[in-house]
C-alpha cells in the first residue's frame, strides 16, 4: 500500500517541503486515500496513503509521535502488527491507532534499526529522529516494496518510484553503462542498488540505512536465506513442513480491514492459495483471471484451469478476457505505470487485470515466487547436475539473455565495455557461502536478485497503478528459509516443485497439480505485427532515440525487417526489448 517519499538536507538548510510535496503528488495512484507532507529542520517527509489498516485518520501519515521524537513514513504491510502492539505495550508503549505504521514507529522507539528483524511483513519506510537528526531508511526482505533515491552532498531525496524522484529536478538522467549492459543481457534484470539512470539508485532487500545530520551513512544486510540441509526431516515431514508453512504465510496474509481477493492464474501456486484460504474459513471469496485472444498460433488464456479451481471452491470468480482494442493504449499506460523498464510481455497483463480487480477489492494474494524458491524452472534441472566449479557458465548459458560478446553488434561503438559486468556480477554472487551446490547458488541469487527485480517489481508496480495491494505468501521470509533448506532432489521432482506439488495433494484439483507448466500470455505482444509493430517502429525511430544513439543502425533495420524471429536465451523479443527501453526513457522526456 501506498507510496513514500521524502528529502534530508546536509548543508544546513531546511528540507524543502514544496519538493517533497511534488515527488508526493506524482505518486497518488499508489495511495488514492490520502496524503501528506511534514517538514521539521533538514528533513522533510511525503506520503500518499491507500486504506488498508485502520480507515481512521488515525491512521494516516506521515505519522508524527513528538513524545518519542520520531517521525515515520511506511510502504506495505507488518502482517504481525498486533502481536507486535501487544509486545510493546507490555514493554511501556501506549498506541492512538490501530495501524501497523504507529507499530513500525513505536518498534523502532524500542529497538532501533534492529525493529526490522521483528517484522513479518513487505515494508519499505523512513524514520526520522528529530533530536539526532538521524534519518534510518528500511526495506523488507525480499525487496517486495520498493526504495529508490538520490543523492549529492548537500541533499538526499527518497520515494517509492523512480519517476517520483524525477519531479524533483536535478536528477542526472544520463544511462548508466554497466545497467545499460545488465538490462540487455541479465534478463533485463537491473540489480540493486544501480538503476537504468546514473542519478538514481535503489536500497537493497533486506537492507537498513542510516544517514547521520552531515551525510554520512551506513548499511547493515540483515537476512539472507541460507542453504543448509536439515537431515532430521524426511520426505513426508518436508510436505507437512511446506503446507503447513504456507498455510501460516496465507494467513498471514489475510489481516486487513478491507476484504482479500486472488489473483487466480489457473496454476498451481495461485491455486493453492485459493485453496488455504478456503480451508481458513474464507466465503465469498473474490478470484480473478485474465485472458487475451490468441495471436501467432499461440494460446492467450488459461481459463480452463481457473475455471476448475473456482468452482471446487465456490470462490466469486471474474474472467477478464481482454477486448483486442485496450491492447495498443494499454502498452503505453503500462510504462507509464514502470519504475524502472520491464520487457517481461505480462506487464500488460498485469495492469490491465489490475485495473479490473480493484474494482472490486483493495488488496489480492498472488502465487509470485514459488517457481524461484522451490525451484518450478525447467533450467533448473540441468544446473543440479553441473558441478560447483562449472556453475558460473552454465547459469549463464540458461538464464542470461545473450552473451557479452553479442553486444557489439547491437549496440553503438560508445555503450560497449572492456569487461563483463554482468558475469562478474553473478560469479561474485555464486561465490558468496552458503550456498554450495550449484542448484543452491542458483536459487538464491533468483530469489533474492532476479525475482526482486523482474516478477515482484512487475506486480508492485501493475497493481498499485490501480492502487491495489498485492502480498505474496510464496514469498513470507520463513517459508522462503524453509524452502531454501529443503533438499534439491525433492524440488525438483516431478518436473519442478516436487515437494510443492506432493504437499498440494488432496488440497487442489489433481488436475491443476498434473497440468503442464503455463505461462502468463500475452500473444500480441510476443508477435509484434500490426499496430503493435509501427508503435515499436515509432519508438526506435523517433529523432530522440537516434540522437541518443543506443543501438546500431544496421542491426535495428534488420529487427524491423523481422520483427519476430531473434529472440533472447528465455524466449523475449529482442526488438521489444530495445523498444521498451525507448518507450520508458521518452516517456520520462529523457
């Protein structure tokens, strides 16, 4: 829920409250309810709020407590919030709310920085000390809400989006080369703290930052999951383990003040979601499927699988099949609704399902995450039997885009580097301990890198568009521990997600557990023709794109030509992918 921001001055001048309110302002889709600005000395804080928790302006924020001196503004949802209250009151904390913001607020009053390690939930948040003049900036674990900033200095600005930060003027907006060589070849995956722009980076996941009165600050990592059997469980004990463990994270994820729908895709994690809410006691529960009309031979919906789980549930299930016509002015409203630039085709998807539900309700569950944390990748397999010392090259020949060398003949002369950042950044990555089978590696840099910043991004910033709140149960920091602790041959069984699938038995349908694997379609875009075409034409074309020189002549002339056949190592359209690049930087006026 929501949308953050926020300015901290290191000269010795006030924090701007204009600049915050206008980085504010360009966020309202993600918080429709509410919003507003508090300015005390050199930091000033913004919000724009989406009602959640606690309806009352109670709860609104910034959220001010000048008892305690502090100062809180607060992305996402604490799902433990009031077994947390409850601590805290036991400890000498009185409340005025009923929302898991004064919670953040009166956790960090009691435990500083460290208040994360007590949170279950997806957060991203800034606390403000009004005597030190410290400013500490959080996010949850698994980078499910978003931080991004600037900085120089004499200034630090903050918000939930990178456009947001653009409102504040003086950004540089020049491509960042090493990101520019990551978005074309690590799956167009950016990874923290870079983005596609020089002058703005992102917090990493599982990360707290504190910035002292003058400027300087530091990180502390506080989680990562780690990779080490458990011998005392065996294969029955791992299935009860995983259901039972999602069913906590599903409950978890039910507290709200406002009713809890699904994203019901039709495959087995949202199935299964489905299915634990329904054994909570759950009625009248809304679920939502989206469809689009078959293009290039290739199917455009999976309604027949939704279908089945829908009614063994009873669930109030909507298919939305979209009408060929909202296709063409959705794909510039959903860049538009990018952070950051996403080829995945499904962002289309994804907004424009988006825009249907929250109709209907305000916060959904989704099944984002079970394919990287147990493992649901047909790539997966081969990576198990490679040994340690030749993992680097095999993730590589199965996950990346292209290889380093590829990029000489699509991008100009300027753009091309001397080194790989892309490698190097996966091998330090696989060198890290912790991890020591190569499917092991492979998972945790999937599920804390690739997953952050491809499937999660893509949900948080196509739902809140809509200002709806999207929770992810595959994705709760102790099942992702579990998981991680599993053994690799029961993931893997069954063609992926073995043990996911063993645990789903005689919980869902046996005919969505034994269906082939699906992806989220969205045909028009995967088969650039007609309309969708001339608009990539456009864009590549444009006298913007050509004085800003990214790719080669003779190479986008041939893509043009053939739009269709050169694709990515995962199946993307590689003229998409340059195209979208385009589109999202003169959206921006860039």
């Amino acid at each position: 829920m929501c949308g953050i921001a926020g300015e901290m001055r290191f000269d010795g001048s006030p924090a701007d409250p204009a600049v915050v309110a206008r980085i504010t302002k360009a966020m309202e889709r993600r918080g429709p309810d509410g919003t507003g600005v508090h300015a005390a000395g050199p930091v000033a804080l913004g919000h724009r709020r989406l009602k959640i928790i606690d309806l009352s302006e109670r709860g609104a924020q910034p959220m001010v407590d000048s008892a305690l001196g502090l100062a809180v503004v607060f992305n996402g949802c604490i799902y433990n919030y009031q077994e947390l209250r409850g601590e805290l009151e036991a400890a000498g904390h009185t409340f005025f709310s009923t929302s898991d913001t004064e919670t953040v607020l009166k956790a960090y009053a009691q435990w500083g920085a460290s208040c994360v390690e007590h949170f279950k939930g997806m957060f991203a948040f800034a606390v403000s000390e009004r005597d030190t003049g410290r400013l500490v900036l959080g996010r949850d674990r698994l980078g499910i809400k978003p931080l991004y900033y600037t900085s120089s200095s004499s200034v630090l600005r903050f918000a939930s989006t990178l456009p947001a930060l653009l409102e504040a003027g003086g950004v540089d907006t020049s491509i960042d080369p090493v990101a520019l060589h990551h978005y074309m070849t690590f799956h167009s995956v950016v990874p923290a703290p870079r983005t596609i722009l020089s002058g703005v980076r992102k917090l990493p996941p599982a990360t707290v930052r504190t910035y002292e009165a003058d400027g300087r600050f530091s990180d502390r990592v506080y989680w990562a999951p780690v990779h080490e059997r458990r011998p005392e469980l065996g294969v029955t004990d791992w299935k009860e383990a995983v259901l039972d463990g999602l069913r906590t994270a599903v409950r978890r994820r039910m507290v709200a003040d406002v009713p809890v729908g699904v994203l019901l895709s039709g495959g087995l994690d949202s199935s299964l979601i489905v299915a634990l809410l329904a054994q909570e006691g759950q009625t009248g529960l809304k679920t939502f499927s989206v469809g689009f009309h078959a293009a290039g031979g290739e199917k455009g919906d999976e309604f027949e699988y939704s279908d089945i789980v829908a009614k063994e549930f009873g669930t109030d299930h909507q298919q939305i099949l979209v009408d060929p016509a909202r296709m063409l002015p959705a794909v510039d409203d959903t860049i538009t609704a990018m952070a950051e630039p996403m080829v995945s085709h499904d962002c289309v998807a994804f907004y424009l399902l988006s825009e249907e539900v929250a109709k209907s309700v305000t916060v959904v569950q989704s099944g984002q995450g079970a394919d990287e944390v147990f493992a649901g990748y047909d790539w997966y397999p081969p990576l198990a039997r490679t040994p340690r010392d030749q993992a680097m090259e095999a993730y590589q020949a199965v996950f990346t885009d292209r290889p380093h060398s590829d990029l000489a003949s699509i991008l100009e002369p300027e753009w091309l580097l001397d080194h790989d950042p892309s490698r190097e950044f996966i091998t330090s990555h696989f060198a890290r301990p912790g991890a020591e089978r190569t499917l092991d590696a492979a998972l945790r840099l999937d599920s804390t890198i690739m997953l952050v910043d491809d499937p999660v991004k893509r949900v948080d910033n196509m739902t809140m568009a809509w200002g709806l709140e999207a929770r992810v149960p595959f994705l709760d920091h102790e099942l992702v521990e579990l998981a991680a602790a599993c053994p690799p041959e029961l993931k893997l069984a069954h063609g992926g997600k073995g043990v996911l699938k063993e645990a789903a038995r005689g919980v869902v349908p046996d005919a969505v557990i034994d269906r082939p694997k699906g992806y989220f379609p969205v045909p028009a875009i995967r088969h650039l023709e007609g309309p969708f075409l001339e608009r990539v034409r456009a864009a590549v074309t444009d006298p913007v794109a050509k004085a800003r020189g990214l790719v080669r002549g003779d190479w986008l002339d041939r893509m043009l030509a053939d739009p269709n056949t050169q694709r990515t190592n995962l199946g993307s359209n590689a003229l998409w992918q340059v195209a979208l690049l385009e589109m999202w930087l003169q959206e921006r006026g860039i």
